[in-house]
C-alpha cells in the first residue's frame, strides 16, 4: 500500500471515530442505582441513613384528626423485608399508610413510588413518583403531610429537613397550598400534644404491674391519666407530670396496675386551660391485652 494510501486509510479511521456517542459518566455519590429508567439524578449528595444488620420495622409518622385539627404522630412499621435503607423504608411506610394503629392515617396516594433519595447539608431530597399529586388536599392537609415527611426523615442522624422532587425534578408546589421551594424541617408544635410511646397499640402484657411512658406538651406539663377496665369501666383516674411543657415537649411515665387478663385501655389528656373557649383537650388512648 503507497503511503498516501495508508494516510487516507488513517484519515477515514478518526473521522469514523468522531461520531461515536460518549460514554455516559459514572454515576456520582448521590445518584440513586435502584432508580428507575428516566429518572433524573438527584443533587449530589452523600447515600441515605442505613441499618447495617438491616431493619426489618422502622418508625414513620402518620396524621391523627382530632378536634378538627391534624396531629403528627409516630407509628412503629413492620416491613415486609428487612432493609438497610432505613431512611427511604420510613418514607415508603408513611406513603403506604397502614400504621396499624386506629386513628392514624397518611393523606398521600399509596401507589406513590420512592424514586430515588440522597442527603446534602443535612437536607435529605427526596424523589417520589407522579402519583403523589393525586388525590389532593386542602391546606391544612397539605402543610400536615409536609410535617409527616420532615419527622419522618429528621429521626435520623444527620438529616434536619426534607426536599421534594417529584418525577425527576425539584417543585415548587405539589397540591396548590404550600410552598416546596426550600427545605422543610420539623416543627415540634405539629405533633399531638399527649402521646403514649409505649407500649405499643394492641401489645400483650402481663397482668400485673405495667408502666407506660409517652411524650407531652401540656399547659404545666400536666398530663390527666385513665385507665379503662374491659368491662367499660374507670377502674383509676390520676394524673403525671411530664419532664417539660408549656411550650416545650417532655416525657412521662406512669406506673398502672392490670389485676386481671382481659383488653384494658389507658388514656392520657391534656388540661384545658381556656375554659372551653379553645381547642377540644386532646387524649391519646391505649389498648393492651393483658395475659
């Protein structure tokens, strides 16, 4: 071959090269592998909380409507499988909405699908499918269902607030009431005033002594207790204080005598210090088996 040949021949091989696509990049830190085809990469960021051992419950938080008013609260979620990604199981659970606990609810369309989730500054992002948008809610909805989402997500180290995506990208409004444009964070004011953490709803214990503990932000701190026999009736009426409140939450525990098996129920309320010219006093309620 002359050598003019073979410079043309080297020639044609470059131009050929040229048009080939590029290679896409490798991933970044923040990029969600599970995502599906077509989603776009969230900002990057470091990965989501983990359980090492993998979890197989985590806590999520749901809505309680009480006196025409919703309330976060926090339920304890068994998974279907354990999972590492602890942070994303909570946001699944919250979506899905089964808590297991009567009186508690999620506002959000449970065929709503994680997309994908990193964590930057302390902002866990947050990419949910299109289903979110439907069925919407009215503004005090709305602006609950943000608190749901910021509990949810602020329970673990290194995560103060949440921003949401939706199908890929960052929004600014989802139901037509609230502003997405910055980060929401927690607001301790939106969780129910008197909760009873434990035990949980419907556990077995035995009959006897059983302390039960809860949280409170109460005018005084002051927490009326019940306790309901399975016959219906008020077997005892007193009252705690909790560790901190008018304006603060703070916990309490109490310790309560179930003599016999059967389904007991406990009660935890709030003074009403207005007189009547407020807010219904808000009351948790607990059912336990005793054994």
């Amino acid at each position: 071959m002359s050598r003019l040949a073979l410079l043309g021949l080297v020639m044609l091989m470059l131009l050929g090269g040229c048009g080939r696509s590029p290679q896409p990049p490798a991933s970044s830190p923040g990029a969600t592998a599970s995502a599906p085809p077509g989603t776009a990469p969230l900002a990057a960021g470091s990965p989501t909380p983990t359980a090492p051992a993998g979890a197989r419950e985590v806590t999520t938080f749901f809505l309680r409507d009480q006196g025409g008013r919703l309330w976060v609260e926090p339920a304890v979620v068994a998974l279907d499988q354990p999972t590492k990604a602890v942070a994303q199981a909570a946001v699944r659970a919250l979506l899905r909405g089964q808590p297991g606990v009567p009186g508690l609810s999620s506002p959000a369309n449970p065929a709503t699908q994680v997309r994908g989730a990193s964590v930057r500054d302390g902002v866990l992002t947050i990419d949910l499918s299109g289903d979110i948008r439907q069925p919407a809610g009215g503004s005090a909805t709305e602006a609950a269902f943000a608190q749901q989402l910021a509990h949810a997500v602020a329970q673990f180290d290194g995560i103060d607030a949440v921003r949401l995506w939706v199908d890929g990208r960052p929004v600014t409004e989802l139901w037509g009431h609230l502003d997405w444009s910055q980060p929401v964070r927690p607001d301790p004011l939106a969780l129910s005033p008197v909760m009873i953490t434990d035990p949980r709803w419907g556990a077995r214990v035995p009959a006897g002594a059983v302390t039960v503990r809860g949280e409170a932000n109460t005018f005084e701190a002051t927490v009326g207790l019940r306790l309901i026999a399975p016959d219906g009736r008020v077997a005892q009426e007193t009252f705690t204080t909790a560790s901190c409140g008018t304006g603060c939450r703070g916990t309490w525990s109490h310790m309560f005598q179930l003599p016999t098996p059967g389904r007991w129920a406990i009660e935890a309320s709030e003074d009403d210090p207005s007189g009547g010219e407020g807010r219904p006093p808000f009351t948790a309620r607990l059912e336990v088996d005793a054994r």
